[in-house]
C-alpha cells in the first residue's frame, strides 16, 4: 500500500461514479463537482456505484496517479457526506482503514492533541 504524509488532505466523493473515467475525466470531476485543485497534490477519491471498485486519483509534481482497487468479494463502506455537495474530508489513517475493508460508521474519535 502507498504511504502517504498527515499534511496530505483526502476528499471522498460519496457518489457513485463511472469506474470507465480516466485522469482526465477524473480531474474534470475534482474542478467541477469537488470544487477542488486536482493539482493541489491531495488525495481525490471516487467509489464505484455498485460499492467494490475505488480510484484515488492525485499529482505527483510530474503527472497523475491513479490507485485503482476492486475487491473480490463485499463492497468498501463509504462515507457519508455531512454537507449538501457530496463531499467529504477524512483523514489518510481513515481512508486506509476503509481501503482494508473496514466500516467506519461505529468507530468513535477520542479527542487527541492537534497543533493551534
């Protein structure tokens, strides 16, 4: 699995999307509906409308990744979004634990020490 530093921002899109789109299509979504930078060097990821597909798309300073996953058997739990547009930001330890498989929607957060 790829590591990825805390200063690294995820947004999950909480709709599904067509897993055909590639990194043009991708980055598309991230300016259109995201409302983001696809060039910022964030984490941008989509989930497959049937739930067993994922495509993190991000750059690299010298092009565009994309991590592709599809699991054999069960679907990822996405996230819900708390706001109107579909969007959600996690943290990278959450987007890992979901790329493992895990249901996040009973985890409780303690409260742990952030920097003012």
């Amino acid at each position: 699995m790829l590591g990825w530093p805390p200063s690294v921002r995820v947004y999950v899109s909480t709709a599904g999307t067509d897993m055909r789109c590639g990194f043009d299509r991708l980055a598309a979504f991230v300016r259109d509906i995201l409302s983001q930078d696809p060039l910022s060097g964030h984490l941008f990821v989509f989930f497959g409308r049937g739930g067993d597909r994922v495509k993190i798309l991000f750059w690299d300073r010298t092009g565009y990744c994309l991590y592709y996953k599809r699991l054999e058997r069960g679907v990822f739990h996405r996230p819900k979004s708390p706001a109107a547009g579909g969007v959600a930001e996690l943290p990278v330890p959450e987007l890992m634990l979901i790329l493992e498989g895990l249901d996040l929607s009973g985890a409780k957060r303690r409260k742990r020490w952030t920097y003012p």
